[in-house]
C-alpha cells in the first residue's frame, strides 16, 4: 500500500497492492495502522455510507463543521469517477484549490480527505459506486454545501452536462459560503487535527 500526500494539506491517495490470479483477486484496500501513520491518528470510524450513481451526475462539494468535522476514506468499488479535494477553508494557503484523483474498480485508488476539506465527485461510468468510511455520523444541522459549478473554484468536471441534486444545484457560492460564515477556518481546523493527532480531542458527540 502507497499512500502519498496531495498538494493540499490534509488530503492523501492510498494506492493498495493486488494480488491476482486466475480465480480472481485480493486487496487490502484500508489499513487503519498505514493510514493512522501517514497522517499522524487512526480514523475514527463512525459510519460507513456507499452511493450509486448513473454517468455525468456530480455530487458535492460537500463539508462540515469543524469541530468536529468529518474525516472521510473513499473508495470506487464498481466503475470509475472524478475525485475532486477542495479546499474551502479560510486562511489555508491553497484555498479555493482543488485537486482531482481518479477512483475506479482497476487501480482501486482510495483518498482520504482531512476535517474541512471539501469533497466531490463526477461519475465517468453508470452505477459508480462509491465507498465512505466516515468519521463522525450524519449531522444535517452541521454538513453544508458549496455548489460545484461555481466559476470561483473552475472545478474541470469531465462532463458537458452535470447532473446535480436539488440540494446542490441550490448551493451557495463560494463567496456567499464565505460571507455568511458557513466555511471552515484553516486554523481551527489544524488545531483541531492537531488534537486528534496527540490524543487530546474530547469525544466527538453529537450536539
């Protein structure tokens, strides 16, 4: 298993070994002492979530707050899409940065994605299907959105035709996201990855 750093602080690609033969393959695709090594604490696991979606449709750029955020491990498990980081938090050096990781069932790529970064994807395949190790559970009072064809970000989405959900499609801007408050602090966030990273984080209910 490879796991290299992205551009922007607080992503990761984790490329796992296969092993192959004719009756058909073996992956580790998670490795939560590998993981917990590269970024300096193991992934609180919370919830696991799994979405299907048909070709072009783009989901996201999807956050939450932080604290405590929510950490996420993605992987494609059946098809192929555009992974995209982003990073909406304010005061980072790369903000409003974006960088794009192909996830698919041949390389079975996974990314992992830090509290307070944003996180998309466009589907290239029919049924892409898409695996989430999360560390916190669903909180809708504190996930927000920012909309993924905002001219700000430039996002290249490999299709001339997006298909978004209601939710997204009715997301704010960057700028508005920024200007009513709702994105992440890139301080705070550290801070807070920080504390996870020496054990001092208090435990993470929900409010």
């Amino acid at each position: 298993m490879k796991i290299r750093p992205l551009s922007i602080d607080g992503g990761w690609e984790i490329t796992p070994q296969q092993h192959g033969d004719p009756r058909g393959l073996f992956t580790e695709w998670y490795r939560f002492d590998r993981l917990a090594a590269a970024v300096g604490h193991p992934l609180r696991l919370a919830q696991a979530n799994l979405s299907v979606s048909a070709r072009g449709v783009v989901r996201g750029i999807h956050f939450a707050d932080v604290p405590p955020g929510q950490a996420k491990y993605v992987t494609c498990v059946r098809g192929a899409v555009i992974d995209m980081v982003v990073d909406l938090r304010t005061g980072s050096p790369t903000f409003a940065q974006w960088e794009s990781i192909r996830l698919d069932d041949v390389d079975r790529r996974a990314v992992y994605l830090a509290e307070g970064l944003g996180h998309g994807f466009c589907a290239l395949t029919d049924d892409a299907t898409l695996s989430y190790l999360c560390s916190t559970t669903y909180n809708p009072g504190a996930e927000h959105a920012v909309h993924p064809l905002d001219p700000q970000l430039e996002i290249d989405w490999p299709t001339e035709a997006p298909l978004l959900s209601t939710r997204d499609a009715a997301a704010p801007s960057l700028a508005q996201a920024a200007e009513s408050g709702l994105l992440p602090d890139y301080e705070t966030c550290r801070s807070f990855v920080a504390s996870l990273d020496s054990g001092t984080a208090p435990f993470l209910e929900r409010r």
